[in-house]
C-alpha cells in the first residue's frame, strides 16, 4: 500500500465528542478560538505559559495560580513553581463507582478491582508502608508483572511521597540488579514467577541473587505468583493490604520524584530516568485525555509489561477516570487472537499494541471482525516502532473500518509521546497524525535547521513538563546533558530520525544513531523493514552499514525466516521487493540469514550494538548484557564478525564482497 493514503476521516458526530473538541470549546469561551488543529498545535508551542496553563486550569489540577513557567530553559525549565500536589490524590480525587481495574492472566479467570477496593486497598498499603519506616523520597522497587497488585503498589507509594521503580520478572536478576543497585531501594514487591506461552517461570532462584545484590532492601513483600508459593523471610501482599486506614496523601512539591524508568542500557548500565509527580501529572493529563481520548468510565488497554513506559502510560487513564484492563502473558497464547478476545469481552474502548504485534496479526491472517463483536472498541493505537503501511490497511480491513488509528512514538525519557494521534484529524496510511500538543518537534538538517517535507533529526526546540528532573546518581547532571544536549546544545536531540509532512503528520524513520547512507542520502531502516517483514516467510530482520578498515561501507540485511532458507532465489525476491517498494539504493549488499535478531529486554532492535559487533568489537564491551532480551542471540554476530575479521586479515573476507551489490553503491 502506498503512503499517505487517506484510510479514515472523523465522522462530525464522532469529533464533535472528543476531548480534543471539548477542550477547543472551553478555550473559546475564554477568548481563544482557532481554526483547527494546527492552529491549536502553533499556539501551544509559542505560548507555553498559556497553554500548560489552560490544562492546569482545564483539569483542575489546584485551585491556586502558580507561574507556569519560571525558567524557560533545557535542561531545568521550572515549572508551576511553588505548587503542591500528589499524582495518587489526583486519581481518587473524585467518587467512582464501578471497576477500576480489569485484569486476566495466562489459563486464569478475569478479575476485577472496583474504585473503591483500589482505594481501600491503596490506602491500607500506604499505612502500612509508613508504619515499616518508608516515608518521603524512599525508594521502592517491584518485581512484578502486570496485575492490579503493581497498580496498588505504585500508588500507594505515590501516596506517602516514596519513589516507586519496576522491573518485569521476565527480566534476569543481572538485568534487575543493573537497574535497582543504582536506587538502593528500601522494600521489595516481588512475586515468586510468572505464566507466559503455557509455562510457568519460577523466579524464587533468581530473586535469591536479587536478594543478595541489594543490601539496602530491608523488607520483601510477597505477591503471589502461583498457589502455596511462598518466600521465606517474606511478608504477605495480603498481609501488607489488611491494615484499616483511611486514605491520607502527602502534599508534595511539583518536581518531587514520581517514579524512576529506565533506559534500555545497551551500551552501558541502563540510566535511572526520574520523572515528577506533576510533570507526569500534567502531560498525562493532556496526552492521555486529548491524544489517546481517553475518557471516564473508558475501558483503556494497552499490551504491555511493567517493564515498558506504556504501563505508566496506561495507568495515566485512572486520572480521567477510566478503567484499566490489564493483561499478563503471552499475547499469542493459546493463539493471537488472546487479545482480541480480551478486548471484545471486557468492552475496550481504546486497545493498544506494538507494531510488531500488529505485524504478526497480519502475518497470520488473523481478522478479529469475523469473530469478534468489537462494538466498543472506537481507537487502537500502535507504538514500539513504526507501524507499517500493510498493518494500516490491515487494522481497517481486519479489525473495524470505523476505527480510529493512532500511530503514536516518544520514548522513555519523557514518559510520552512526542507525536501521535488527534481523533479530530485523518489518518493517512503509513502516518502519525500530528506533533502533540506542547511539543515543539522539529525535524533538524545537518546544519540545524528546521525542515518541512524532509527526513531529519528529531528535536524539541522548548521544554516539555515530563522530562526527567535528573537521572538517579548524576550529581553534577553531566550525564543528563551528554544524554540529550551534547550535538545541540539547549535543544533536546531524541535519536530518531523523522519527517514533517506539509500537512503536519509526521513519519519515523528509525533510530538515527543508526544511519545508513546510499549515495548521500540517509535511510531509515524502518522502510527496510517495513518491505522485508510483508514477505510472509520472513519473521524479522535488521539492517546495518558496516565498514571494515581497507573496504567500503556495505549495507547487511539480516533476516530470520520461518520454514525458508534464504538461498539465492529467496536473496532475489529480498532484493525485488525492496527494489519495487523503496528504491535500488535501499537494496542490501549482503543479505544474511540469522538465527534470530537480538533485542532489549522492551523489544528494540539493537542496531548500533550489533554493527560494533560485525566490526569486530567484544560484545560485553559495546553492550550490556543484561538489557539482552536473549544474550545468546547475539552469538551468530560474534562469530561472523570474528570471521570477517579473520578473512580481512587474509584477504578474503567470506560473503562481504563476493555476494556485494553494486545496486545501492
């Protein structure tokens, strides 16, 4: 399918009951009226102080003014100077009834946590907390998967001003260690395994080694994982969750840590990202509300782990009053169409994904209209890497042709997006609809520009409220500024390479940090993969430009294939698809098939750590290990780069140059 086909246009009746429309009319009552989203996106990034502002005042954040914007600065913009809040307060602020939290694990039944046993429950964690010693800017960490006990957890700690961090317990203890060491947390969530694909993974070994690595946990609190289980020296989840008490919140200051996340970690010890209580307040509010349309009494599903951003992401629908549906497992257990069940029966609102899922549903032929009611469901969203045109097509052919699609992509370090969906605008095959409110993205040239209509690097030229206040450990914020500010000073480079259509969409490229250049021109490996993924025998794939000392740059294309040898035949197919979907210069010059392709323990495709690999350096110094998904994996790379260099030495450098193109040269 060609990009910047139009799939979707908002019915009038379908936008006219949108956040987005009623946070427009509310701005025209007071004064501020504009012509559609566009003119909306110009104002709200040359008046930060009166847009931030409005979705203070929109949302009720505090009945008090506070200076918006004290210091307009990267790094340490100062916001809402002054003002006092707590992000759990905000949740309960309000009475609900209802369900607030909606959660099925692998071959158990669903459950439900209604609005007033979250908060009863909350609160019983927090006093009991307070009681054992936690109090403000404590650390607490979890080792747990995604269920309602994380979600207490989290807010509970919210609530007494303690500084809640999580790690799947996919993750090794190595992995866990990395992150948590560099916090020193004072308790410990952990659940003793977990289910995924039919299996059940008992953890209790590697949280002795987490145990042992972590002398400042003082205290282990037990969630169940499975029947009769237990952790010795450990307290019980129901134990800790039986105290009466009535729900009490700590008044915080604006910047006071929320949470810590973490960078993916693969080129050295993962960074400790802390974000804010209203910084992350703030922005959720606005991307949730207005981007996602997430509204109250919504049911909000996002696919992810407690090791991803989009949990936090998706626990900001309790501010808006929605509820959460939470899944743990595999999503293709007992088949891909788990999910889809999931969404149909508990009446989803708004379902999101990864691209790669998205991949794999159309890879399988999978169409959830045929047998699934889907009547609620009136938005997907997609994150994780670009989604590919043929997954566009495939959610409005499959899925429901009245659905809105929002192809969204931010990242980690600011717990967001940077662009993504409006429910008032089109949706164009192959295109994320717009730049987000409040987010001044640019697509910077060589010479630090600003483009229209041309691939360049992703930039924020003004300050967002949900940047990281600092990384946990950087005493001096160098490592913050090196991070994120080192090639333009005072602007916030991401490392992604993106295009600003004329109409204002927006279209990722891939990571820049991974560049590919085919006569002067840069490629993002997105389009590579977008081509090469749509042959049905191909399962993954990653592309690299490699350059040896005394040879040219030469473009690898690694696929993983699935009951197909990638022989000369299957090379040429390769090569004509990318040759018809793309252009002679994105055709690889050596196309290689691998075992599998190594990725963080999030899903990112580890590019750069495997083209330093191919140039013959020790996997153990370019990456850490631990932010592996699968260590081995990385294995086949070693060994060829090893034999690459071995033949250089020789002269003969086995497939480099005999299987080379001239093609893309």
């Amino acid at each position: 399918m060609p990009r910047g086909k139009l799939l979707w246009e908002p019915e009038p009746a379908f936008a006219r009951k949108t956040s987005m429309a009623a946070y427009m009319k509310w701005l025209e009552k007071r004064g501020q009226k504009f012509s559609g989203y566009g003119d909306l996106w110009t104002w709200s990034v040359d008046d930060l102080e009166g847009f931030w502002g409005s979705v203070w005042k929109y949302f009720d954040v505090a009945e008090a003014d506070y200076p918006v914007l004290a210091e307009r600065k990267m790094p340490g913009a100062r916001w809402f100077e002054g003002s006092e809040l707590n992000f759990a307060e905000y949740v309960f602020r309000k009475h609900r009834d209802g369900v607030a939290l909606t959660s099925k694990r692998e071959r158990k039944p669903v459950r439900t946590v209604t609005w007033q046993d979250l908060e009863k429950k909350t609160a019983a964690l927090a006093a009991d907390l307070k009681e054992k010693g936690v109090g403000v800017g404590d650390r607490v960490a979890g080792y747990l998967p995604n269920t309602p006990e994380a979600v207490i957890a989290f807010l509970a700690c919210a609530s007494i001003g303690a500084i809640w961090s999580c790690c799947s317990p996919d993750f090794g203890a190595p992995a866990v260690v990395d992150r948590f060491s560099q916090i020193g947390p004072k308790v410990l969530f952990a659940t003793d395994g977990y289910s995924y694909g039919g299996e059940w993974y008992d953890r209790r070994d590697e949280l002795d080694s987490i145990a042992k690595a972590l002398p400042s946990v003082r205290r282990t609190i037990h969630v169940q994982g499975s029947e009769g289980s237990a952790l010795p020296g450990a307290d019980s989840w129901e134990d800790a969750v039986s105290v009466k008490a009535n729900p009490e919140y700590e008044s915080l200051p604006f910047d006071h840590p929320l949470w810590i996340l973490y960078s993916s970690g693969t080129t050295g010890l993962p960074k400790p990202i802390v974000h804010g209580h209203g910084g992350i307040l703030v922005q959720l509010l606005k991307e949730v509300g207005f981007h996602t349309d997430v509204r109250g009494g919504d049911r909000f599903f996002w696919f992810t782990t407690t090791g991803w951003m989009m949990w936090n992401y998706l626990v900001g629908g309790l501010l808006h009053g929605a509820s959460m549906v939470l899944y743990s497992g595999s999503p293709s257990f007992p088949d891909l169409d788990s999910l889809w069940e999931l969404v149909d029966r508990t009446q989803v609102t708004f379902m999101g994904g990864s691209a790669a899922y998205f991949a794999s549903c159309l890879k399988a032929g999978l169409e959830p209209r045929s047998s699934h009611s889907l009547s609620k469901l009136r938005g997907v969203g997609s994150t994780g890497s670009p989604l590919s045109t043929d997954s566009f097509e495939w959610v409005y052919s499959a899925v429901k042709e009245d659905v809105w699609l929002a192809s969204i992509s931010g990242g980690t370090d600011v717990c967001s997006p940077f662009v993504g969906g409006c429910p008032m605008l089109p949706v164009h095959s192959g295109e994320i609809q717009c730049r987000s409110l409040g987010s001044k993205v640019e697509a910077f040239d060589d010479a630090g520009n600003p483009v229209i209509g041309q691939v360049g690097e992703l930039v924020l030229t003004e300050p967002i409220p949900s940047m990281p206040l600092y990384l946990w450990g950087d005493e001096d914020g160098s490592r913050y500024r090196e991070s994120y500010f080192s090639v333009y000073p005072g602007v916030w480079r991401h490392g992604d390479w993106i295009e600003i259509t004329k109409r204002g969409s927006c279209i990722i490229y891939g990571r820049s940090d991974a560049t590919i250049k085919r006569m002067g021109v840069r490629i993002g490996t997105s389009e590579v993969y977008r081509a090469v993924e749509s042959l049905p025998e191909v399962t993954d794939s990653m592309a690299v430009d490699v350059a040896l000392p005394g040879e040219e740059r030469r473009m690898v294309l690694f696929v993983a294939t699935q009951g197909r040898k990638v022989d000369r035949d299957f090379e040429e197919r390769i090569r004509a698809k990318i040759r018809a979907d793309l252009s002679p210069r994105y055709v690889p010059d050596i196309i290689v098939q691998a075992p599998r392709i190594p990725k963080t323990l999030n899903g990112k495709k580890m590019e750069v750590p495997v083209k330093k690999i191919l140039m013959g350096e020790d996997p153990s110094k370019v990456m850490n290990l631990g932010a592996v998904s699968d260590p081995a994996s990385l294995d086949f790379f070693a060994e060829l780069g090893r034999s690459w260099a071995v033949g250089g030495r020789r002269g003969n450098r086995k497939g480099l140059s005999s299987r080379a193109t001239a093609e893309g040269n």
